[in-house]
C-alpha cells in the first residue's frame, strides 16, 4: 500500500493556521460562555388558577407559604364607600399584609392599608405631590420592613418609596400625610408595572403589562434608606401567554417567597376565560 503523501505547507502559512485555531477555539469558547449568560435565571416548575374577583390584582405569601390574594370583589365595603375602587399587588411584611389602594380619575390621594395578624386594619393616606399620577398599582417591602416601594402606571422612569407605615418609626401616624422618601430613579424606562417585590435588600423583580408581558428585574445602587437611588433595569423573562381563548392577556401581580425560594406571576386571560387568573410558579436557575 502507498503510504499518504504529507503534504508540507510553508511556515508562515502553518503559523496563519494555528492562530487561526486558537481564535476559532476562542470564539466558541465565547459563545459558549454567552449562551450559559444569557440561559434564563427562573424556571417554570408548574400553575395554578385563582378567582380574577378575587385574585386579578396580584398576591404576596404569609409567613406560613400560604397566599394572600387581591382582586376587585377583595375591596372592603367600607373603603368602597369611601371612595377606594381599585385595590393592586399586596405584601406581606412584619405579619402585616400591606395593600395599595387609588381611587377615580379625580382622585388628589392614594392610600396604603396595613393589616395586622388580628385583622384590624389601618390607613394611611399619601396626598399627591406635584407631578405625581393618582394610580397605585402595587405595595412592596423591602426585607428590613422599613420601606415601601409603591408604582405609577402607563411609561415610568422612577418607582416610588414610602416610609412603610406600622413598620418604620418615622412613618407617621394614621390621619396625617404619609410622605415620599427617597425615590428610584430608573436608568431605563419601563411601562405599565402592576406589581413588584423584593428578592433581596438590592433587587427587584416587577411584573410589566407591556406589549411583550415580562418580568423585569432593578437593580438597586445600594438597600433603601429613604435616600434617593438608582436603579438598572433589565429585562428577566417573557412571562406565557397560555389559554384556550385567543386575545390580549393582562400581566398582573408577582411574589417572591423568600423562604421557599418561590417567585410567582399572575397574568388574566383574554376574555372570556378572563373570570380565571393563571398564576405561574418559578425557582431560581
């Protein structure tokens, strides 16, 4: 048998092909370590449905795992009469459950209820600074229990912060203004937030009625201090559009439950299986 013939290539033409090589390598290399980058951070590990009556706003997770839900048959008669007609994404913080109350499109206050594990409920009223939009989509606690990071509606570049009232010593009493503190200013803009909540001292995670229907995570400079902050917005995940009825589908609420390392999502259906809200579990990585 004729052995192969070896075929001799010039030095300088041997050196192109090993540089060539060793970037070919680099370059996988690369891809490789972008596509482990961008590989989504949350996993979905099941659903489950909720009344819209009674759970189309959003929910938080008692200290025990069990769930505190809202929707708009959640709005005590009391506070209807008052003239609250839209309650948002609640918390859970200090045994408390805190909720997020506006009224009509003539409305100068909004109003968070913090109420205690005996039931009892108390308010506290913010009127509108300068500038400020009526609506109050959410109610959100920073882990230390000191501060309330509440949200606006329609394109954003800020999320409010609050005292959180009960909670924080300079929170005043039921019956006098509760105040802003210092605000987060977004680097990016985001729209339509409807809920958000903590999932450590300097993170985020906020659920977006925009076109897409996603999660978005911020970042914080620093834990809030009543100080204003920066926030850097980035987008989590696509948050399914899944049902039998075809149209536009409704981001609502989110939870994480810190303990159980359990986010949640909700989102409405198009109309008419909209009477049913499908809330989405996740864990990390």
């Amino acid at each position: 048998m004729t052995p192969p013939t070896r075929l001799s290539l010039p030095r300088r033409t041997r050196r192109g092909l090993t540089a060539l090589a060793a970037l070919t390598g680099a370059l996988t290399l690369g891809v490789s370590a972008a596509s482990a980058a961008a590989a989504p951070a949350w996993t979905e590990t099941g659903t489950s449905s909720v009344n819209s009556l009674t759970g189309g706003q959003g929910l938080a997770t008692r200290a025990d795992g069990s769930l505190v839900t809202r929707g708009l048959a959640s709005i005590p008669l009391a506070l209807r009469i008052a003239g609250w007609s839209h309650v948002g994404d609640p918390d859970v913080a200090g045994g408390y459950v805190f909720d997020a109350y506006q009224g009509g499109d003539d409305a100068k206050k909004k109003m968070f209820a913090a109420t205690g594990p005996d039931g009892k409920r108390t308010t506290y009223e913010h009127a509108l600074d300068p500038g400020e939009m009526l609506n109050n989509s959410f109610a959100a606690v920073a882990p230390d229990g000191q501060w309330l990071v509440a949200g606006e509606w329609g394109a954003m570049k800020r999320l409010q912060v609050f005292p959180t009232p009960v909670l924080n010593k300079s929170a005043p009493a039921p019956g006098a203004n509760l105040p802003q503190a210092g605000q987060i200013t977004l680097d990016k803009g985001v729209e339509n937030i409807q809920g958000c909540d903590f999932t450590d001292a300097t993170h985020l995670l906020c659920s977006s009625d925009n076109a897409v229907k996603e999660v978005v995570e911020v970042a914080l400079d620093r834990p809030l201090d009543g100080k204003p902050v920066t926030g850097h917005v980035s987008t989590a995940f696509a948050i399914p559009q899944r049902s039998i009825c075809s149209g536009s589908f409704e981001a609502e609420g989110i939870d994480y439950d810190a303990p159980r390392g359990t986010l949640r999502v909700a989102i409405v259906p198009p109309a008419p299986c909209l009477v049913t809200t499908t809330v989405i579990a996740y864990k990390r990585g």
